[in-house]
C-alpha cells in the first residue's frame, strides 16, 4: 500500500484562467510512485494548461504545487531535471539552432556550471560524454530506432530543424530519457511517430513506471493510454473527472 512518503507531486486547488476563461479549475491531483496516469478531453479543454501550471511554466491564479514534499512558486526550465522532471511538448521543443548531437548531450547536464562547462569543453565533462553516448546508443537500441537516424545521433554538422516532425519528437524523448526522470509530464508524446517505435514507447515507459518513475501522459490516443497507464482521465472544462470513482 503507497503512504504520503510514495507522493511525488500534488497540487491543490489549482486554478488559472485566462481573460476571465477558466483553463484549470480548482484541481487537486496526487500523484504517486510507480503511477502512470493518462489524460484525455476535446480541445481547449485544459490538458496544456494543466501540464504547464505543473511546471510553473505559467502561475497558477490560485492554489498549490508541492514536488516531492516541497511547495514550489517558482521553477525556471533548467530546474526540471535537477527535480527529476522530464517533460515533452505538444509542439515538439528542441533546441532547433543546435545540432542533434548537443540537443542530446546538454540535456544530460543540469546546471549553470556545468552547461558552461561543456560550452569549453572542461575535462570533467568530456569524460562523462562517452557514458552518456553509450546511453544514448543503450535507449536507441531499447527504442528500435532506424540505422539511419542512430547513425545521425552524435552527427555535429546536422541541424536538429532538418529532422522529420516524427524524428524531432523522438529526439525530444531521448533527451527526456537520458536524463531519467523520476517524473514524466509528456504531451501527446506519440503523434507523428511510427507504430514500431511507439510500441518500443510503451515498453520503455512501463519499464520506468516499474522501476519506481511515476506519468501523467495527455493524447487522444486512447488505445495508447491503456497500453501504457494505470488510470485515465478526463478533463472537461478545466476540471479533472476520474470516470473509474
């Protein structure tokens, strides 16, 4: 049986609204451990939002987001991994000016410091680089990617903007993977993915969710979700109804 100890984020009456449109209305949301919970709903129904607010990539009119035991009122983009947060995008954000081989090595690094370190290239972060290709290479392995695009991984000349909308939304979740996330906030994470890796997908995230990381996945793809969570969701004019309660 889980206990508070197991809850890795909670929010609590979160509320935000935009030009007097309530987005997220008053949701209080646990979740723990080893959970794995998808949300589906129309449109502009407050998933994004949702998602964001958990972020703190946008504050909250009202309420409360505790990480980890924690209360947060600010989080800046490059806290996340030092939280255990990964987190992909509906639109796929990359750092699209960046070849794909530094999309995948930065994201490993998760301080000011040590981002300036691999800007010069310090000794101490050259030497953990072939570590994180091996992973790199381990998840690629793990995800069925194709020979063409894992021969394009540690490519220094090609710009991440030049992949297919599909490929850039893979290299979005390896960033995510490498870094491994105690907990994963992932929006649509399979559109324009083909059916082979989405499969791989799934095995991956059940592998974490095992291990101990925890979800919250939104798609329409309902046959996805059941594939991959524990419990689905629907949002519904920003409020988060539990169809199985």
């Amino acid at each position: 049986m889980k206990t508070d100890n197991d809850i890795l984020l909670e929010t609590v009456s979160l509320t935000k609204r935009f030009q007097g449109i309530t987005a997220v209305n008053d949701v209080s949301f646990v979740l723990k451990r080893g959970e794995s919970v998808g949300i589906m709903g129309e449109n502009g129904s407050g998933k994004s939002t949702f998602i964001n607010l958990l972020c703190r990539f946008i504050d909250p009119d009202f309420g409360e987001l505790i990480i980890q035991g924690k209360s947060f009122k600010k989080i800046k983009s490059y806290h996340l991994p030092k939280l255990g947060i990964g987190r992909s995008f509906q639109r796929v954000h990359n750092w699209s000016n960046q070849s794909i081989d530094d999309n995948l090595l930065l994201n490993s690094l998760n301080s000011d410091k040590s981002f300036l370190k691999y800007l010069f290239k310090f000794k101490t972060v050259k030497t953990n680089e072939k570590l994180i290709r091996n992973k790199i290479l381990h998840l690629a392995e793990l995800l069925c990617l194709e020979n063409h695009l894992k021969k394009e991984l540690f490519n220094r000349n090609k710009n991440v903007s030049n992949l297919s909308l599909g490929e850039q939304k893979i290299i979005e979740l390896l960033r995510i993977f490498i870094s491994e996330p105690k907990i994963l906030l992932l929006d649509e994470p399979s559109v324009t993915i083909n059916d082979k890796i989405i499969i791989s997908i799934i095995s991956y995230l059940k592998t974490l969710i095992h291990n101990g990381a925890s979800a919250i996945i939104i798609s329409h793809d309902k046959e996805f979700l059941q594939k991959c969570t524990n419990n689905i969701l629907i949002m519904s004019e920003g409020k988060l109804i539990d169809k199985n309660s």
